[in-house]
C-alpha cells in the first residue's frame, strides 16, 4: 500500500491499471484497482500517452476560407471521468459552416475548433469510466465538441459508441443528417407502406437518408432538387437509392404535377430544408391534414404558409432540429436501427471526398459550392 500525495491511474490499451506514485516510478495492476475513499477520485489526472493535437480552429465568427486555421493544440489532463479519442473521419456539415459563420443557433467559446461530428477510436479512459472502453469507436452526443482535431480529450457523457463493424464514413456522418432523416419519418406522421413523403433539398445528405430509409420502410418519396447541367445523372444517382419520383423546383410549380400525384397517394408529410417559394409549393402538394416540417433553410428565406391551407386543408406546420432531440432522448434504440440498415445494404452515407487534415481549404471551398452532393470528409 502507497501513501501519497499524487496519485496518477491510467488504462492502457492492454486492459491494465497503471499506478504511477513518484516521478519516475509506477507499477502495473492486473487486477481490481482499490482506492482509499478518502481521496477524492475527481482530482485524478494525467497526461494523455497522446499529448498533442492537430486542430482546424477559428478565433472569431467570418468566412471560414478565412478564419480557420491549422494548428497544434496541447492536450489537457486526462481525468478520471474523460477519454483520449484519436479521431478517425469528421465531415464538413453546414451547421458547421454556420457555426464558424456565428449564425447557427448555439456558437462554443472562442477560439473553438470545428466541427460538430466525426468518430473516432478510444485509447485511453479515466479510472470512473464505465461505459465506454479502449478500442470503442464512439461520436458526440452533442454538437459544438469541436471534432475537426487528430485527437481529443472529452468527458465520457460527451460520447456515444457505435458499433465498429459498419464502414468509417458510415459511422462518421451517423450522428446528424440519418438521424434527422429518421426522426423526421417517424415522429410527424405515421407513415404506412405505399404513403408518400415529398421533400426538397432531396440531394442533401438528409435528403438521400430520407430516401434510403422510406424505401427501407416501403414509403414512397417524391424528390424536388434545383436544375442543373447534370440532372439526368443525380436522377439516376437518387432512383438508384430507392427514390419513387424526382423533380425539379421549376417542375413543382407546374400543372404537370397534377399527373405525378395520379400515380402516387398525395403526401401526408413534407420535409423542407430549403424555406422560401419552394417550402410554399410543398405545402400546396400535401393532403388534407399533412404536416410539413422544417429542418433546415438554405435558401435563408421565410416560409410563407398560404392562409387556404392552413384553413380548408388544415395542415400542420412543424419544426425540427436534431441536436434538441438528442439532449431530450436516448440515441440507442435509433442508432441501434440505422445500424441495422447499414449492415443490410439499405443505408449508405452520402457520396463523399475524403480530404487530410493539410486540404483543409479545398475541402471548406467543395462543401460550400452550390449544387453540391458530394460531402467533404476530413480523414485523419
């Protein structure tokens, strides 16, 4: 038995406790670890076997070409509570644009480092730590942890582990845009086989997740994208997902779709992540009673509601942001599904570009391009 004054414990990557009490000197515990309950464990620390990190981070709110920057980060102790991540992939999301922007809804402490999703692989964990173990690939739970880093040192609460038997870029873009896809499916409307969902943005990372998932579920989608010189290629791209339907904006606003809706039910939910004229022409497409729920607004337009559907066709108009859900929920049971999907074949992550950390300008100048389905993941 040791009587001292600092008391440092680790778990290594072996399984094992390591015990350091003077400078220099340390032994290793394959067994249970007994600490006196006088000593507080909060007070443990040590530093990470990791003890840098490569971060992207901004030290005030602008474009992100301009204001994010490479830099090495030392890391902080690593307490009895917390966890070393060596991260694995992070994409760049809009909320994440928004975020370096200073116009999303929540904005971290400055300087921050980016991003607001990623997995990474545990190596080290704090002597409290009991649910989360070494070689666990975990994602954050809550947005504004900063993931666009080589390594970083979190508190166990701050994680959620995934399984690590589904492809990285999979688990990597998990936590956001599947997840609002399948809340948005689940929670608004109750969808039956043969029901229809029409969406804009239906190109975006949420939009081909929608289409994966209805068409898992046997829902049928209706996809409005904006025309562009390759239309009939994201077409094809988006059919071959499982969308039933895919139109352009100019198309929505036509007679024609008078036509579209001989061949499938008229939708009970429209999903818009675009605002403006185009969220106006959803809601002029829902059956009586449908609800249309915003998720997003790229076209940074209000949504107008026409006063006759709110009347005559009393439809329902909602909201949705996935990072309140996630602080009001468990996220086992939903990510346990897309999981499950994932493993099948039926849920694939977007169409990606993987970019290292040293791209990081080309990859924040390709996420911000218009007419864009390729999402930007920083591998690391």
């Amino acid at each position: 038995q040791y009587t001292c004054s600092v008391l440092v414990v680790r778990k290594i990557a072996t399984g094992a406790w390591t015990l350091s009490v003077n400078p220099g000197r340390s032994a290793c515990l394959n067994g249970s670890l007994q600490l006196d309950r006088n000593i507080s464990r909060s007070t443990f620390s040590v530093e990470p076997s990791v003890k840098e990190s490569t971060a992207l981070i901004y030290r005030c709110h602008g474009e992100p070409s301009q204001v994010v920057t490479l830099e090495t980060l030392k890391l902080p102790p690593l307490r009895s509570t917390s966890v070393l991540v060596k991260m694995l992939a992070a994409p760049i999301n809009p909320s994440d644009i928004n975020m370096i922007q200073g116009t999303y809804a929540i904005l971290p402490d400055l300087p921050a480092v980016g991003g607001n999703e990623g997995v990474g692989q545990v190596i080290e964990v704090g002597i409290e730590v009991k649910t989360i173990k070494v070689g666990d690939w975990v994602i954050p739970r809550d947005a504004g942890l900063g993931m666009w880093q080589t390594a970083v040192v979190l508190s166990a609460d701050d994680l959620v582990t995934v399984p690590s038997d589904i492809p990285v870029l999979s688990a990597a873009t998990l936590g956001v845009n599947p997840c609002t896809a399948l809340r948005m499916l689940s929670d608004f409307e109750d969808l039956k086989p043969g029901d229809t969902v029409i969406q804009n943005a239906a190109n975006s990372a949420v939009g081909q997740a929608v289409i994966q998932i209805a068409a898992a579920k046997g829902v049928q989608t209706v996809n409005v994208v904006r025309d562009r010189p390759n239309l009939q290629k994201l077409t094809d791209g988006l059919k071959a997902m499982g969308a039933t339907c895919v139109i352009t904006e100019e198309t929505l606003r036509r007679p024609e779709m008078k036509e579209i809706f001989k061949s499938y039910p008229r939708p009970k939910l429209a999903l818009n992540g675009v605002g403006g004229k185009s969220a106006t022409e959803l809601l002029r497409h829902l059956q009586s009673g449908g609800t249309m729920v915003t998720y997003g607004g790229m076209a940074k337009q209000p949504v107008t509601v026409p006063v006759s559907a709110l009347i005559f066709k009393n439809v329902k108009i909602r909201g949705f942001w996935v990072t309140q859900w996630k602080r009001d929920h468990k996220h086992g049971i939903m990510l346990e599904e897309l999981c499950t999907l994932i493993r099948t074949g039926k849920l694939s992550s977007p169409a990606c570009t993987q970019v290292g950390m040293l791209d990081f300008h080309k990859a924040l100048h390709s996420a911000m391009k218009p007419y864009t389905s390729m999402k930007q993941v920083l591998v690391m």
